[in-house]
C-alpha cells in the first residue's frame, strides 16, 4: 500500500521538526510505505537513525546548520517531498497567543516570527534547490487557518496570525519562482485541523471530539492532500480535508 499515486517512485523525502507530533507522525507514516525509499528527519536534537531514516539537526536560530544538513540530503540525489512541521503557538507562561494588542511583546513577537516563518524560509533557501526537476515534487509547510486575513472575524492571537500569514506570503513566493525552473515542482501551505499536540492542548476546551485528530490521522490527511494536489494548486494554502483556504 502507498499513500502516493500520483508520485514518480521510489521517493526520497525529507521532514524537518521531527521531533514533534504531526512531524514524527509524517515519519512513521513515510517510513511504512512501500513507495519511499529514504526520509530524511531533522529536529534541534537528532535522534537515532533507522530503516530508510537518515538523521540530522537544524537548528532555526543557525542557518549553518540548514545548509549542512542540506548539503547531506544533496548527496543521495533530487527530494521528491520536503515537510516542515514546525511551529511555535504559546511557551508557556512567557509566551501566550495575545487577546488584545495590549498584550503585544517585541521578544515574544520576535521569536514567534523565528519559528512560524523565518524558519521555514530558511529551510526553503537551501532545500528547494534539491527538488526534483522532472517529476513531481512538493515543499508544503505547516500553515494555520487562523493565518488567513480574509478569514479573520475573531481577532486576537496576533503573533500567531501575523507569523502565519508571513509565512502564506513567503509560499505564494517560493510558488511563482519555483514554477520558473521547475516545471512539475509546487509549494503549499497546510492546515492541519485542531491537532491533539501540545501545541494545542490548552486551547481544546471549544472543539468537538470529531474535529480534535490524533497525529498520526492528522498527518494520514494531509499526505492524502498532498498526494492529490497539482501544479495549479501551488502557492495555495489547503485545510486537512483538501479544502483550499483564502489568504
């Protein structure tokens, strides 16, 4: 069984924020199909290697250690897959999503933006260079619906908001000059739902038991996503269940 129909095989892929829910969950689902050949995994702290697993660190606050860990990935040949599930909502009592802009913090704004969106252009620099130029091959990265300007009603959560919706722009970016060069090439943006994670699990109170996902089916998902979009749909932003969201 495979997850990727409309991938060119044997797959080579890569995730970065491993370590996490939705990422180690990315992982576990990689390593079990039949159509991937390797994954490589990296977290701020590397774990063992296994079968098909090729372990490294990066590290956000040092893009030397993206473009080393790139340089690795560089040596087995073209990615057909890049996910980056990182992400940074609240750190405990030092940072919390804001209610009012009262609330704002220079430091906390700053490191919010590190994570959710300087990151992830990092990781975009030095790896979307490895895709594959003549098959299909995605970079999508971990967005949130609450990232969308036009579906904002709420308010509130401003660092999250504003970190997510940089990183919407820098997609849509990466999307026009990636289609350039690399003509079966695309980039998206995911919204995986309300994950059961330790991201979220203090703001569950409100969500329906049928709308709060384990990892692992949070990730089956959103490879099922990834697995039916095309090159029209890159630079597009799209909800667990394929459904695109507006920026």
């Amino acid at each position: 069984m495979t997850r990727f129909s409309s991938f060119s095989r044997p797959l080579r892929t890569a995730v970065v924020g491993a370590s996490g829910g939705i990422g180690g969950a990315f992982v576990e689902l990689l390593v079990s199909d039949a159509a991937v050949e390797s994954v490589h995994v990296f977290s701020r702290r590397p774990l063992p290697a296994g079968n098909k697993l090729f372990r490294g660190r990066i590290d956000y606050d040092e893009e030397a250690s993206i473009a080393e860990a790139a340089a690795m990935v560089k040596e087995g040949g073209p990615l057909d897959l890049v996910l980056v599930a990182t992400g940074l909502l609240h750190d405990g009592a030092a940072l919390q999503p804001e209610k009012s802009f009262r609330s704002l913090d220079a430091g906390n704004l700053t490191r919010s933006f590190q994570i959710n969106a300087v990151g992830p252009g990092l990781i975009a620099k030095h790896f979307l260079p490895l895709l594959a130029r003549d098959r299909k091959a995605v970079f999508a990265a971990l967005s949130a619906r609450v990232g969308s300007i036009s579906d904002n009603h709420l308010g509130g959560w401003y660092g999250y908001r504003a970190t997510k919706a940089a990183l919407n722009m820098m997609i849509r970016c990466m999307a026009i000059e990636t289609g350039r060069n690399r003509k079966q090439a695309f980039c998206v943006g995911l919204h995986p739902g309300t994950v059961d994670s330790r991201l979220s699990q203090p703001f569950q109170g409100g969500v329906a038991q049928d709308k709060l996902f384990t990892p692992a089916i949070a990730a089956s998902h959103l490879l099922a996503v990834v697995d039916g979009l095309t090159t029209g749909d890159s630079g597009k932003l799209f909800a667990w269940d394929g459904k695109e969201i507006p920026f």
